[in-house]
C-alpha cells in the first residue's frame, strides 16, 4: 500500500518529543524492541492511542512528512484487534526531528477515548 496524501503521525508524549528536539531525533523504544517505530494515518491514530495510551492527557500528534525521512515506511497489519486489512506504515529507522512538520496535543474525549483525525495538518 502506498501512504496517503499528508503527513503521517507519530504518538508520544510531551517530555519524549522534549528530548527528541535534543537529540535530534525520535528516540522511540520500539525501534530497538521490534525494530521500527510506530507511525499512523490520521484516520486510523485513535486505534493505537485507545490501545496504548488511553485517558492520558500529555500525548502529541508528531505529524511526519515522509518526504523527509530518510528510512523506509513500510504499510504492515497492526494487531489482530484492528480492522480486518487494515495496514499501518512502520518506519524502520530513524525518525528525524527535521522530518516533523507540526506537533500537537492528541487529547481524550470526557470518556478518555481518543478520535480519529480528519487532516494530518
């Protein structure tokens, strides 16, 4: 599958994208535990935040313009929970501060479930 038109997105907290302006880079511990970093389309962030991060408040949308990574993306299946075909984009390398184009607040409804995005931006 090829990306959508726009960015893509990444989850992660305000003090991880705090260190990453430092860095340099996403230091997203899945690259070394699965070997890519997680990324979404807008349509389809709710899925990994209700599963992952549900309720919290302190969660940015990084939105990543894969124009600018140097990595590949590859469009994969998420967890057999997700939609039946549904893929999701892995980013496997690393992801480059320089590669955001925007980061902002990706906040719970009064429930503390997450929605999905209509626009990456």
């Amino acid at each position: 599958m090829t990306s959508p038109t726009g960015p893509l997105l990444h989850l992660c907290t305000e003090a991880e994208w705090s260190r990453a302006q430092t860095l340099g880079h996403v230091d997203a511990p899945s690259l070394t535990e699965v070997g890519f970093i997680h990324l979404s389309a807008p349509y389809q962030v709710h899925l990994p935040a209700n599963r992952l991060f549900a309720a919290r408040t302190d969660l940015l949308a990084l939105h990543v313009d894969p124009a600018l990574v140097t990595a590949e993306i590859r469009w994969e299946p998420g967890v057999p929970t997700d939609p039946e075909s549904m893929l999701f984009p892995h980013l496997y390398g690393e992801l480059p501060v320089a590669a955001i184009v925007a980061a902002e607040p990706y906040l719970p409804d009064s429930e503390g479930a997450f929605a999905p995005l209509s626009d990456a931006g």
